[in-house]
C-alpha cells in the first residue's frame, strides 16, 4: 500500500521484489541481532581483518546485507526517475 500511494508502484504478486527484498533483510537483521553470532562480537577488533582472512566471513555477509538494504532504498526511487524520463 506504501508503495503504491508513495511511489505509483503496483505490486503484482507474492513474489514481486518489491516485497521478497525486504523480507530478505529482516532476516539477516534477526540472524545479526543473534547474541554472539559472529565472531566480531566477542572481539570487535576483528572489524578490521580483511575479508579474506579466515573467521572474518562476517564481512562478506554484511557486505550482501548492506547491499540489500541500499536496493530497498534506490529502486524505489529509481523506478520513479524513470517514469518520469519515460
């Protein structure tokens, strides 16, 4: 309904991406809100270990988290520049 009254998007089914993106995130939000789930949380040094080193596989996770998050945010605002172009 937000979107369609914010944005001039009408959601089509159950799939749409519009919704299976946010879902997405609320799951990685509940499996980061996990207590000690990564290693960072019991040593917050290793924030800065590259991503390549073993134990921080952390990183690449909340790199895909962020990424989501940032789609969430853009492609609604995308989707509106482009139908004013259009």
């Amino acid at each position: 309904m937000i979107l369609s009254v914010v944005y001039g998007i009408a959601i089509k089914e159950s799939k749409d991406p519009y919704l299976s993106t946010p879902e997405i995130a609320l799951n990685g939000f509940a499996e980061a809100g996990i207590p000690s789930r990564f290693g960072v949380d019991y040593f917050p040094f290793l924030k800065y270990v590259p991503s390549w080193v073993p134990g921080a596989s952390f990183q690449k996770q909340a790199e895909h988290w962020r990424k989501i998050l940032e789609d969430i945010r853009e492609k609604p605002f995308l989707y509106v520049q482009d139908q004013l172009v259009s």
